[in-house]
C-alpha cells in the first residue's frame, strides 16, 4: 500500500505549485543574502573595535576577502536551497535551513558576544552540518551538492581560524 503524504506535505506541494522557478530561485537567493546583511550588523562593531585587538592565527586573510566569499557562498547556498525546492525534497530543505540557522549563529557569538570558544562549538556544529548536506544532497541533485562543497572547503578554513583565535587569545 502506497504511503498517502500527510497534511504538511500536501501544503507544501501546493505552495511551491504557486511559485516560479525564477521567482523561487530569487526568493531563495535573498534569503541568504538577508542573512548575510542581519550578519553584517553584528559584524561591523566586533571588527571595527573588537577583532583587531586579538592575535591572529597564521594564514588570517586580509577583512576585505571575508565580504567576498560570503557573498558568493550564500548566492551558491540559495541556488542549492532552490535545487531542493524544486525537486521537493522537504525533509532535505528542512536539514537545509538548519545549516542556514546555525550559520547565522556564528557572527553574533564572535563578534557580538566575543565568545570564541562558542563560537567554536557554534562553527563545528556547522560544519558537520555541511557535511551532513551534502551527504543528503547528492542523493537528491548532484549540483547542490557541488555547491556546498566551496562552502565546506571554506568553513574548513573558518574552523582552522576559529580554533586558531580561540587558542591564541
């Protein structure tokens, strides 16, 4: 006997039958993107008074570099997030906002909080987090899970910095 999808399913069918795929795909971009500007805020203080008084782990790159890369993952977290939606992989799509949650996480704990060793179990989680997508996405569409692998490689990094900041001050 076929399983019949519950009522959350059904609503969730039927909502994304109302959206285009471009407009979907935009929808899903700035999100991220927003997430990145609420990031923003928290970030500005901590850098501008607070991040230049650490000691800073070798390999630290330059401030601007961070804005880049950010930008250009988020862009690439929205077009996976949109890869699922559009193959209504909604279980996936949840794990999927997860990540974006605890990613949003990690700014406000460093530099709003100053707390580097949350931020560290904050950035671990993460990562594991990422890793866990695109395990699950690959199953689903090889190219979202392509697109999660320059954010892993760079929250690989992260982690090295954060670990690095968190034994150095």
């Amino acid at each position: 006997m076929a399983r019949q999808p519950d009522f959350h399913e059904n609503n969730q069918d039927a909502a994304s039958a109302r959206w285009s795929p471009t407009v979907a795909l935009a929808g899903f971009i700035a999100f991220c993107l927003l997430v990145a500007a609420v990031d923003g805020v928290f970030t500005q203080g901590g850098v501008r008074d607070w991040y230049p008084s650490l000691t800073k782990p070798p390999g630290t790159p330059p401030n601007w570099v961070f804005p880049v890369v950010w930008t250009t993952l988020y862009i690439m977290i929205g077009v996976a997030g949109w890869l699922l939606w559009r193959r209504r992989a909604w279980s996936t799509l949840r794990l999927w906002g997860w990540q974006i949650l605890i990613n949003a996480l990690w700014n406000p704990i460093f530099f709003g909080l100053h707390q580097i060793g949350i931020a560290l179990i904050v950035i671990m989680a993460l990562l594991a987090l990422i890793f866990r997508c695109i395990q699950r996405f690959k199953a689903i569409d090889a190219l979202a899970a392509w697109l999660f692998v320059p954010y892993a490689v760079w929250v690989c990094y992260a982690t090295y910095l954060n670990v690095g900041f968190w034994w150095l001050n």
